[in-house]
C-alpha cells in the first residue's frame, strides 16, 4: 500500500479535490508514474471553505475508521493536527454524548480520535498530497466531457474548460476517477456514451442544521470533550453537537429530521439550542463569544447509485466517494467511507487485475464498503414515518433491538464499546449480535 510498484502505469486523472479526491490521489500515486488532480474551484495553499463545499463551515467529525486509515497514507498527520491546534484523544473517554435519555458511559477505548474543522483536515492532507513528486493540481477547470476511443469502449482522458480564459484542453489518462461528490456528472456523461446510468436509491429524510462558531477558553475544563445529543426517534427529531476545534474555537452545530430545522436568526437559534435535553450546549452557547453569525445547511435526501449493477461499463473509468453514496451527514460517515474506499482501490491495483475487469470488481468491493454505513444511516431514518424511499426488510425488527443497545450504552462499558466500533465503520453491524453482547443488551436494566 505504501511501497512502490516497480511497473507502474503511466496517467491517472482524479476528478475533483476535496478530501475523497486527495486520498484518491494518495491511493493512485503508488501504481501510476504521474497522477492530476482537476478541480472546478481555485484551490489556496491554506484551510478554506471553497464555494463548492457549503457543508465544510459546518460541524464534521472524523469516525476513528477514517482516521486510523488517514495515519496510514500520512504517519505524521497526528502531530500535525496537534500542532496546528486540533484535539486529538481518546473516542469514548472524551465524549460527552446524551442519548435515549441519559449519557453513554465514558471509559478509555484506545482509540484515538479527533475533533478539527474539515478545512483544516483536508488542508494538512492536501499539502501531504501536493508534496508528493509525481502528483499535480489543476484548479479553476472545468470537466466538459469524458474522451474515448473511437468505439467508446475506453475511456482516453477528458476535456476540461479553464475557468479565467474559457480555453479547453484534452487531457488523456490510462485512468480517470469521478470524485466530484454528490453532484457527479458520471451518469450523465455514461448515458451520452450509449452507456446505461446506474439506477438509484434515495431515501428522503429533509434534514436541516445551522451551525455557529464561538470563543472556547481553553482554561475550560471541558475543552477537550466533544459533545453530542442524538435524538430518541421518532419520539424525538433534534440534534446538535458542539466540538472543540483548532484556534480555540467551538463548532456547534443543531438541526433536525423532516423540516424540524434550527433558524438562523439569534433568538430563534438560541431558543432552538436551550430547547435540546442537553443543557451543556445551551451553557457553552450562553458562555462563550460568538465568532460567527448562525449559517444553514439543508440535506433532502441520502442517495446511493449502484454501478455495481451495470452489466456494460467502459475501462479506463471509475466513480469513487460521495459520487456514489452521500450519506446524511447527522451521522459522519461520509470522509470515513470515502478513505475506505481509496484503500479498496489502492489494495485492488496493487495485485496483477485484468483491466477489461477492474471496474466491476472495484465497484462490487465499494458495494460491500457502502452496505455497512447506508444500513446504518437508513436504518435510523426509518425511525420516522415521515421518511420515503426503498426501506430494508427487516428494519423495524432491528430498530428495536437497536434501541435497547443504545440504552445499554448509558451503563455497560462492553456493549458501549462494540456500539462506538460499528458507528465508527471498524466493525460490521452483525458484531452487535454477537452473543456476548446480545446476552448483556437483553439482560441490561
């Protein structure tokens, strides 16, 4: 993963730069003698939050699934993140989470975790990335078109519009990978080809939060705790949390499920936050010096495209992150599942594969990848009745005993700690069901 193929290939191209196109980027860079990164905004060499990332202002955490993976590609980026100010700590000691009625018990997991702002992460990420010889950056440019071969079955590269002069370019590649995100053009662009768009999923669950930044003293002696309130469905609809992030600062953010969204305005802010069952972010709010005014972000629904399906796909192409699966964002899976999947790719060439069979079989192990935390998030949003979309079978039947988990949490040090794994996508949804665990959930008080 981190050794050098001595027979590498020639030309990757990595379609957008946020953080599941840099790991791409990183990924590729073992097996292919040069590899670009196009993205559509202009790109600064310091944390920023660029006009085609609203969701980066706001409140982001880092699943210790996505960070173990980080700190293998970058061994110094811990120390990095100290450095420029992050908390870096334990995932359950440091937690202070209310839930089903009461808080999941605290204990030292050995697992380290993080609380930063996304544009200082994928900042630190990016110049790792940038530093290496063999990858470059194009900004300000705009994909307009995949090029093929003259039978369509190959993809050769792409043409990309310069933003400032309106000039376009050919850029061709041995592979190109679609990381732009949500908004991906990929079915689109397949379908022009005489290819069959992958088919949907969606699952409409209207979240809305606003978010606001505030003074945190770093003298507090709760600074170094991350806190969360996680409602109790379908009872329940609001959520919020606040995070300690670098430039002593706290990131609180509060929203909920199916147009039970926070205003935006400071009464209606403020009110929203003291209405929430956990008066400790009521206290740092009414505490602390905002930094910012309140801001929004609106999430319709989670989307999922299955390629895993396409029985015809052109070689020399693959779709990677957010392009595939978006998540809703309330559970923080999106950056974990997007580094998960740049590993799958990274293992997938590091073996002899037979390039006319690479997009199938990366998209069939990206499938797997994706099963885990879209069984999860779509699992918790049909909670609610107001929720529409393809709903699992059997999901009611597992909410159930979902629910009991979670109230085991509040007390059992085991059950909470097998819980804190599967939510940080380290272990599969089954491990709840494990005896032991199944035998302390039924028999807890």
């Amino acid at each position: 993963m981190n050794g050098t193929n001595t027979s590498k290939r020639n030309h990757a191209l990595v379609l957008g730069a946020s953080l599941g196109g840099l790991m791409t980027a990183r990924a590729l860079s073992s097996h292919f003698q040069k590899v670009t990164l196009i993205e559509r905004d202009p790109v600064n060499r310091q944390p920023e939050s660029r006009h085609g990332q609203p969701q980066t202002r706001h409140l982001h955490g880092l699943l210790p699934g996505g960070f173990q993976i980080m700190l293998t590609y970058f061994p110094d980026l811990r120390q990095a993140l100290i450095d420029a100010g992050a908390n870096v700590a334990d995932f359950a000691e440091n937690m202070i989470w209310y839930t089903h009625g009461g808080y999941r018990r605290r204990f030292d997991m050995h697992l380290p975790a993080v609380t930063m702002s996304r544009p200082l992460l994928e900042h630190l990420i990016r110049e790792r990335v940038l530093a290496l010889p063999t990858v470059e950056l194009i900004d300000t440019s705009t994909v307009q078109h995949l090029t093929t071969t003259d039978n369509g079955q190959r993809i050769t590269g792409v043409v990309i519009r310069q933003t400032a002069t309106g000039l376009e370019k050919t850029i061709t590649a041995d592979l190109v990978v679609d990381a732009t995100g949500r908004g991906s053009h990929s079915p689109q662009w397949l379908h022009e080809l005489g290819y069959e768009a992958p088919k949907t999923s969606e699952v409409t669950v209207k979240v809305g939060y606003a978010t606001r930044i505030y003074k945190r003293d770093p003298n507090d002696s709760r600074t170094n705790c991350w806190f969360l309130y996680t409602p109790n469905a379908p009872t329940e609809k609001r959520f919020g949390g606040a995070f300690p992030v670098e430039g002593n600062r706290w990131v609180i953010s509060v929203g909920g499920w199916h147009g039970d969204s926070a205003p935006i305005d400071e009464a209606g802010f403020t009110n929203f936050v003291r209405s929430l069952p956990m008066p400790e972010l009521f206290d740092i709010i009414s505490n602390n010096e905002p930094l910012t005014e309140p801001y929004a972000y609106r999430f319709p629904a989670s989307l999922r495209r299955h390629y895993e399906s396409l029985n015809r796909f052109p070689v020399g192409y693959l779709v990677l992150g957010d392009a595939i699966s978006s998540f809703n964002p309330t559970y923080g899976q999106g950056m974990t599942s997007a580094c998960m999947q740049a590993l799958a790719l990274d293992k997938l060439l590091a073996d002899p594969v037979d390039e006319q069979k690479l997009a199938k079989t990366f998209f069939q192990r990206v499938a797997h990848i994706i099963d885990t935390p879209w069984q999860l998030a779509v699992g918790e949003d049909f909670r609610y009745s107001e929720t529409i979309g393809p709903k699992p079978a059997g999901v009611d039947l597992i909410n159930k005993y979902i629910s009991r988990v979670q109230r085991a949490t509040l007390h059992d040090e085991v059950v909470c700690a097998a819980f804190l794994r599967v939510m940080s996508l380290l272990k599969p949804p089954t491990s709840l069901f494990h005896p032991r665990i199944f035998w302390r959930v039924m028999t807890a008080n």
